[in-house]
C-alpha cells in the first residue's frame, strides 16, 4: 500500500524507511503473510471516501478470508 496515500510519514517512521530501503520490514508485517491464522470471524467496514485505505485494501483482505473460510462479511 505505500504510496497509495499522501500521509508517508507514518509508515517510514514504523517501518523504519521506505519498502525498497528496508525490505524486511515490510516484508515482515505484511497482513498477507498472517492470513493462514486468520479464524476470527470479521465484519469489514470500508468505502470509497476512506481516503487514507484504498478501497483495494478492503477487498484484499475479504478475499483473502473468504478464501480461507472465515466467516466474514464486507460492508460498503
């Protein structure tokens, strides 16, 4: 998601750089790589006016568990 957004200081301050000065940063808290323990059912709230979360972002994530099953619900 870096560089979807305007507000870059957040995430080069946490993940101490940019994802292409610090790879293993990134790398290491990606959300995807979590996804296999995912279990807990989610309701996922998201639209197009969040301007700091890509409306991408959102169906990423409800993709992913409803790939892996985990009851879920996406609302827009």
């Amino acid at each position: 998601m870096y560089g979807a957004t305007e507000e870059l200081w957040f995430t080069d301050w946490e993940f101490k750089g940019t994802p292409w000065t610090n790879p293993a940063m990134y790398q290491r808290w990606s959300p995807g790589n979590f996804v296999n323990n995912f279990k807990t059912p989610i309701l996922i709230i998201h639209s197009e006016l969040d301007y700091r979360v890509p409306f991408g972002e959102g169906l990423q994530l409800f993709t992913a568990v409803q790939r892996m099953g985990v009851d879920s619900k996406l609302l827009m």
